[in-house]
C-alpha cells in the first residue's frame, strides 16, 4: 500500500467563521475516521500564531485530497470562501486531483452557486441546524465521508500523462483566466441579484463579454461544458452560440430542462444558431436535437416558457425550411 493510502486522505474544512460551532460538532462525528487515520483533517483555526495565513491555507487546499464545502448562507457570502477556496477547489476537481462534497449546514441559496451540480450531502439536500434530528442528519452525513475515504484517495496522472485537455500554453491560460472571472462575475451576479429585469440585464452583459472571447477561447469547449461551474457552462454555450457542433448538441438540449431559464435560453439560441451554421448531413441530428430540446422545456419544473418556446417554434420551422431547400429527409 502506498504512503498516500497509509497516511489516509487529508481532508480541508472549506467554512465561514459563523458556522464554527457546526464545523466543530461534525468534526466530532468524524473523529472515528481520525482515530483509524483514515483522514486527517485541517482547517484555518490551525494556523499557528506568526504564520503566514494565505500562505498556509493555500498550501493545505492544493495538497488536500478531500475539501468539504460547509454551505450556508454565510458561506455563499464570504468572498474568501466562495471566491479563493472554492475557485482552488473546484479548479482541482476538473484535474482529477481531489474530490469536493458540498455539506449544506443552513438553508441558503445553494442552487445557485458555481457547485450546484456537485452531490450535496445530507442528500435529500435538507440542511443539517434545521434538521428534525440534527443527530442523525450528521451521522448521515459521517455515513456518506466513511464510504467516500474507503477506498485511496484521488492519484492523479503526472502532468505527462495527461489529457491534452490540462496542458495549455500561456497564452491559453491567458483567455482561461478572463473567461472564469466572467464566469464568477456572472455566479455572483445571479446570486446576489434579486430576480429583476435589471439582473437579467446585467447578466446579458456578462453573457456577451463571453461571447466576444468565443475564437479564443474555443479550445477550452471540452473543460468549460464538463465544468461543475454554471457560469463556465454559461461561456461554453457562448461559444456555440459562434461556432456550431454536431458534438455538442446533447450538452445544449440537457441545459433547456436541467439550467436555470437564462442559460437554458441561451441555449435555444445556440440550437438556432445551428440551423443557419450546420451542414445539411447535419439536419436530421439537429431536428432531434430540437424536438428533444421542446419535449424537456414542456416538462420542465419551469412550466410554461414563452422566450424559449418561440425560438424554438422558429428554429424548427427554419430547419423544415432548409431540409425541403436541399432534399435532406428528416429522419
């Protein structure tokens, strides 16, 4: 068994200073883990006095092996948290170097955040203070660690093992750093923002800043749609929406049903730029990928959409009209 195995996996405590008290009773609950070594744990409140704290945190965050998201609404609004740990966190869990579990402590506005599509535990996402039994909704949540670090912690490959997907020169690195802070501008945006004709607004704004780095940032497709982050995935469908993909077009249809109405419509718009942006053996993949694409919308937990019903009503009747203009049967 190799030393990593051996010494368990390092686990980092990501959490707002108001939710101590809650840190320090799960840490409680995981304490058997501890006493097997099957984690160690650690957290900003072991910064020895005279230590260099960002310096510190930043070292622990990129060797931890497990980072847990202690999630409250505390949490969403501390700019350290939501900004440096989480970026760190969710930057190593698209390498391959670490895994990333959201514990929701406090009912908060979880679902909009960059880690929306990661497993939140308790998993009937019901947060753990306002628990009938916050007893048993923290040992289910050691339940749900236990099974994760009892197997080897993540080993990823050596960077020349690695997909060509991770190994990008400068210039790349460049364009990946201003499309994520768009990416979190439009994040924190959303969340901050109540619903209002000015947030929508400020995230086309946002949404066309992206847009506009579509040629450059097209090589960073594959990384942007796999992402955990909505707004990542919100920079992918900018792309589309200027480079059409036969490829692509099961990651647009999933977001009409699965995203939030703003990202599902530009979505739909990037299903029509593809009728005017695709070659016609193309068609038949790009009806179904429209006839799917109305099918979720209709049931989606939205209910009844009108912006992205009519550009999907226009897209099918455009795509009807170059299928009968060049003979390509719609099946």
């Amino acid at each position: 068994m190799n030393e990593k195995v051996n010494k368990g996996w390092r686990v980092f405590y990501s959490y707002s200073h108001k939710d101590a008290e809650l840190r320090d009773t799960l840490a409680t609950y995981l304490a058997p883990l501890v006493q097997q070594k099957k984690i160690a744990e650690w957290y900003d409140r072991r910064i020895e006095p005279g230590a260099d704290w960002e310096t510190e945190i930043k070292t622990e965050l990129e060797s931890a092996d497990l980072i847990l998201l202690l999630v409250s609404a505390e949490f969403l609004a501390s700019e350290y948290c939501f900004g440096v740990e989480v970026e760190t966190a969710l930057a190593r869990l698209k390498r391959g170097e670490v895994k990333v579990v959201p514990v929701l402590l406090k009912q908060c506005l979880w679902r909009e955040s960059r880690f929306s599509e990661l497993q939140i535990i308790p998993r009937d996402a019901k947060p753990i203070a306002s628990s009938v039994s916050i007893e048993e909704a923290l040992t289910n949540v050691a339940n749900e660690i236990s099974k994760l670090v009892s197997v080897a912690p993540p080993s990823p490959s050596p960077p020349d093992k690695q997909p060509e997907l991770y190994r990008f020169d400068s210039s790349l690195d460049l364009v990946r750093g201003q499309v994520n802070s768009y990416a979190r501008l439009y994040e924190k945006t959303r969340q901050h923002m109540r619903a209002s004709h000015e947030r929508t607004s400020r995230m086309e704004e946002i949404f066309q800043k992206m847009r506009a780095l579509a040629a450059a940032s097209y090589p960073l497709l594959d990384e942007l749609a796999s992402s955990p982050s909505p707004g990542e995935r919100l920079a992918a469908v900018a792309i589309l929406q200027v480079f059409s993909s036969e490829r692509y077009l099961p990651f647009l249809v999933q977001l009409v049903g699965k995203e939030k109405p703003f990202v599902g419509y530009h979505a739909v718009k990037a299903l029509h730029f593809g009728v005017g942006a695709s070659d016609p053996r193309v068609y038949p993949q790009l009806s179904e990928a429209i006839r799917k694409a109305k099918e979720l919308l209709d049931s989606a937990a939205v209910g009844f959409d009108a912006d992205r019903q009519t550009v999907l009503r226009t897209a099918e009747e455009e795509l009807q009209a170059n299928i009968n203009s060049v003979g390509v049967r719609d099946s």
